[in-house]
C-alpha cells in the first residue's frame, strides 16, 4: 500500500519540475531587470555634460554682462565729454569776434591810442583769455596750426602760398582758429599751406 502511494506522489511530481523549472523561472526576471536598469557611468556622463553645458552658458552670459557695462560706461563717458559739443561749436564765433576786435587795431597803432582805448583792447584781450580758458574745462582746445604740416583731418586748406624757405604743405597761414574736443575735431582750422618747396 505504502509503495503505490509513493508510485502516486511521483507520478504527480516530473522529476525536475520543482528543482530546475523553478530555478529557471527565477533566474529569468533578474536578466530582464539587469537589461533596463541604467548604468551608473552612463547617468555620470550625462551629468558633466550638463555641468560643463551649464558653465558655458554661464560664462557667455557673463561676458555678455560685461560688454554691455563697458558699452554702457563708454556711452555715459561720451556723453560727459562731447554733451556740450554742438553748444561750444556756437560759442566759437563769439571767440572769433573778440580776437577779430583785438586784432582790428594794428600794433603800431597801439602806440598812439589815448588810455581809455587802450584799455578797452586790453579788456577784450583779457575777455578773450578767460572765454578760451572756460571752454577748455570743457575739453574744448586749440589746434595749433601755424607751422604745422598740413592734416586733412585738422585743417581745411584755402589756399595755397608760394613759398621756397618752407617744405610743401606747411601751413603758413590761419584764417580761421580751429578747435578740438576731446578726441574728435570740433572745428578744423582754415588755413592757407604752402606750395613749392621741398617736400616734407
């Protein structure tokens, strides 16, 4: 009796079923679950590359800051320079007119005048002086053509002078004062320049 009960209880279990069967079906999920769990050095790769992709960024938004303050401070610079440019280019004629009044009375005409006159032209001379003086707190300057060689970026040539003793292009006349502010021209001088001599 015993051994047919057996003969049952083996029939009903193949041999191998409850050994390699079960131990195949466990192995099968764990190949599954190791093929989608990510790498840890692919997660890693990503990782610096979007730290240096973010310092990138980071450093071109800096010096995009740092153009756009030193544009800014260069306009605000200009600004304080040349801001008075178009009032100093007007009061420029009323510097012409006191050096053409100083000048209207020929030196040796100076000798004879009564006090009163001469006092009037010193006047205007020291006026002249102090006006020039203020436009200089401005940046406003002088050019000093006189002398000089000719430059087309300073000078506005009138005419030309025959003249042997100077080198070609020398300015040998000032008809009218020129002006600088800053870097830039304010008004070039209107000169008359040599022709003839050597060349400079």
């Amino acid at each position: 009796m015993s051994d047919q009960s057996n003969a049952n209880n083996n029939a009903e279990t193949p041999p191998g079923a409850d050994g390699t069967a079960q131990a195949s079906s466990l192995a099968q999920p764990s190949a599954e679950s190791s093929v989608n769990e990510p790498e840890p050095f692919t997660e890693l790769e990503n990782l610096h590359a979007e730290v240096a992709a973010l310092k990138d960024r980071l450093l071109r938004t800096m010096a995009e800051a740092e153009n756009v303050r030193r544009r800014a401070e260069k306009e605000v610079a200009d600004a304080r320079i040349y801001g008075v440019s178009n009032l100093a280019r007007e009061m420029l004629a009323f510097a012409d007119n006191l050096r053409r009044a100083a000048e209207s009375v020929p030196a040796e005409a100076r000798a004879t005048l009564d006090p009163v006159a001469t006092a009037l032209l010193d006047g205007l001379e020291v006026t002249e002086r102090d006006f020039l003086s203020r436009l200089g707190r401005f940046g406003v300057k002088q050019i000093e053509a006189l002398g000089a060689k000719f430059d087309p970026n300073l000078h506005e040539a009138l005419y030309e002078i025959p003249d042997e003793t100077k080198p070609a292009g020398t300015v040998a006349q000032v008809m009218e004062q020129g002006y600088t502010i800053g870097e830039r021209v304010l008004r070039p001088a209107k000169v008359g320049v040599t022709r003839g001599g050597p060349r400079a």
